[in-house]
C-alpha cells in the first residue's frame, strides 16, 4: 500500500506544538523583561491577558508575521520543517500565491470557530485538507512523497 502525500492530523499537531514553543518562549521572555509582573497571579483577571499596547502587538504580530513569513521563504515553519512536512497550492502541489498564504493564515480563525472542526477535519478528509485549507487553496503534504 501506497503511503499518502497528504500529512495527517497528528504530524501537523506536532508541527504546531514545536511552533508553538519555538515562538512563545521567546516572546514571553522579551514581554516578561518589559513588564516585570507580566507573570504575577495577584493580577485582576481581566488584566492578564494583556499589560499594553507592546504586549498586544507581540502577542497578535509576531505569530502573524512568524508564521506568514516562514510559509512564504521556506514553504513551511520550522516546525514543519523539522517533522518533514510542506505548505503548497491544493491543486498545482507548487508554492502557493503570497495572498493565499495570507489568506490561509486569517482562516485559522475560521478553523477555531465551530468547536475547532476546521483542525480536526484533516484527521477525516480524505485529502487531509482542514477548513483553512480549503478556504485557501493549500494543502500540506510529504515533498518526499510526490511523484
């Protein structure tokens, strides 16, 4: 049997996990250093999330710009990178447009909405595909894997 080209639900999860750390430690190192009790729990609840306009521009920005940034160069985050696993247009399996790319990136958001279904749907489709996929026109696959 032939292996899929199409990365499922589980290596995309570790994808985003490893992205996820390569991105938040550092952030939150460089907001902690910034507001020295941006980690105190004697904090109003309301004023955890976030301490000011620096705190709001790192924690909407730097994900935005990391992310998009790295699809754009490299096809892929490092996390992607590492498990082996590549960012290209659903149809032509080449890079993708730079507005799709964006695109995909916004409808994250749209993915998270119904109780995540969008991220779960790639354990089900056939093609992997999750909502923000297929609003976007990429799919991610093994490059190794493509005939």
């Amino acid at each position: 049997m032939e292996k899929s080209i199409y990365a499922g639900f589980w290596i995309r999860a570790l994808a985003s996990i490893i992205d996820t750390i390569i991105m938040v430690v550092p952030m939150f190192m460089f907001l902690a250093s910034i507001y020295p009790d941006y980690f105190s729990s004697e904090l109003d609840p309301g004023a955890r999330m976030y301490r000011g306009p620096i705190d709001v521009a790192v924690q909407l920005g730097v994900p935005c710009f990391y992310t998009i940034l790295f699809w754009r160069l490299k096809g892929a985050t490092p996390g992607k990178m590492i498990v082996e696993i590549k960012i290209v247009d659903a149809k032509t399996l080449l890079e993708p447009s730079v507005p799709s790319l964006i695109g995909r990136y916004f409808a994250y958001f749209v993915s998270t909405i119904p109780l995540c279904l969008g991220f779960l749907w790639v354990a089900w489709g056939k093609d992997k595909r999750g909502f923000h996929d297929k609003l976007a026109g990429t799919a991610v696959i093994y490059p190794g894997r493509v005939k």
